[in-house]
C-alpha cells in the first residue's frame, strides 16, 4: 500500500524566526542558518551593523538533537551568530559553502553549487542533499557579499525540499527548478532585505518575487523564513500576504 501521509506531514519545517527553522526529512533533522541571540546591534566585517529586533522563539538547548546544520554562509551575524557558532560544535555535519568550510573547521563540509553529499537514514535507507547556487544581491556581488549557497533536499521515496539560502536571483531559481523541479516544499529567505551595499539593491527576495519563485519551482508548499526579527529586512508578513493572493498562490503560503 502506498503512503497515504500528506506532503506537509512527511516533511515538517518549525520555523524560529529570521532565517533560522528546522526541518525534518528522511528521519534526519536539519536546521538552516542558525541565529538565537538578542536583540542588538551585530557588526558586520564589509558593511554597516545589522540591528536584531527580536529574539529567535526558542532557546537552542531546547532544539534536541541536531543530525546536519545547513549553513548558506557564515560571514553575516543574521545568518550565524554567536550562539549558532556555539551550536555548531555539537553538529556531526555541518553543510555550507566551501570557503565557510575553511573558516569554521570542525565538522563544517564545504560544497560547490551542484556538488551532492548521500546520507545515511535511520531506517538505512539514503538521501542526498545537493548544493544550490544562490547570488546574495545583484549579479556579481560575490567578491563584496561573499559566498553563499541554498541546498535542495531529495530521496526516492520523499517530496522534494528547497532551501534558498540568502539569494536574490530569479534566474538561479529557474536553473534549480530545471534540474529538481517541481519542488514540494520551498523554504524561500524572503523579507527583502536591503543595507548600504550596492546602492541600497536586494539582498534576498522582496515578496513579490517570492511568489513568482513558488510559481517557476511549481512548489506546493512555500515556507518564508528570513523576513522577520531584524531591521534590514524592509518586507514581512503582510507584504507576503499580499502578493501571494493576487498571484493564486496563498494557501500554498505556510507563516509561522
């Protein structure tokens, strides 16, 4: 007999504020771009400090266990705080880009865009995670914002997970869409957010082009993460709101 679960219940995703949620796939449980400190200014090494305007809603000693940390980057205080760092230390897999690999050490795993990594699943079954390429603002950005990466969650028997990362590019969105979709469960890094750099550009995806990713990746769930609790994210929840509904798209829209 075939699994009568839904998609939703098969692949659940807690989210904790920013772009912090955990995900469980496969029986393994992953949790993306860890950020629990307080409120407060955070300096930045390239840039002016990022100001967190709420705290994250749970304490990480109360996550349980952790199987693999997927880290789009580890340069930027709302994507890696000192409480996160502190996190990784008691992770077995840390997964993110390839020059974070080489800053964190430890179990930090560095993957280029497209490179796979198998794991094994408690039932002794596998799933692969595969690295997606994500652009943090306007194209070529890189050598100021750094690098970052999304991650794309797959297995035989499992609907396919989407996690951006802090990316800003429709055009990346429709390549992974072409290689894994359609997609069931999207976890987009939307707020838009904006700082001084690059003239005030996006840093992530503004709402609307939230919902043209759902619409390009065929996604039936889309998860928003990364547009609340600091002040450079300039869109929140309404504005989600607000451009799913035109689009058709809201009650595939799932708010924390």
């Amino acid at each position: 007999m075939g699994d009568t679960r839904t998609a939703s219940e098969q692949t659940p995703v807690r989210v904790f504020g920013g772009p912090t949620a955990l995900i469980e796939f496969g029986g393994l449980r992953f949790l993306t771009d860890p950020a629990f400190d307080g409120p407060g200014e955070y300096p930045r090494g390239n840039g002016p400090s990022l100001t967190k305007t709420a705290p994250a809603s749970i304490d990480p000693a109360d996550l349980g266990p952790v199987d693999a940390v997927l880290l789009s980057h580890d340069e930027h205080p709302d994507n890696l705080d000192r409480s996160g760092r502190a996190l990784l230390a008691g992770v077995p897999l840390v997964l993110t880009t390839r020059s974070g690999a080489g800053r964190l050490g430890g179990t930090a795993r560095g993957l280029a865009p497209w490179e796979a990594v198998e794991l094994t699943r408690p039932d002794g079954g596998t799933l692969t995670v595969t690295a997606a390429p994500a652009e943090h603002g306007p194209e070529g950005c890189e050598p100021i914002s750094g690098e970052v990466v999304g991650f794309v969650l797959t297995a035989a028997d499992l609907p396919t997970v989407y996690v951006s990362g802090d990316n800003a590019s429709l055009v990346l969105v429709q390549e992974i869409a072409d290689r894994f979709g359609p997609v069931d469960t999207a976890v987009l890094f939307a707020g838009a957010a904006r700082t001084g750099l690059f003239d005030g550009a996006l840093l992530t995806l503004d709402s609307a082009q939230a919902a043209e990713a759902a619409g390009i990746l065929g996604a039936r769930r889309v998860v928003p993460v990364h547009f609340d609790s600091w002040a450079h994210f300039s869109e929140g929840r309404d504005e989600l709101v607000k451009a799913f509904t035109p689009a058709g798209l809201q009650d595939r829209l799932q708010l924390a």
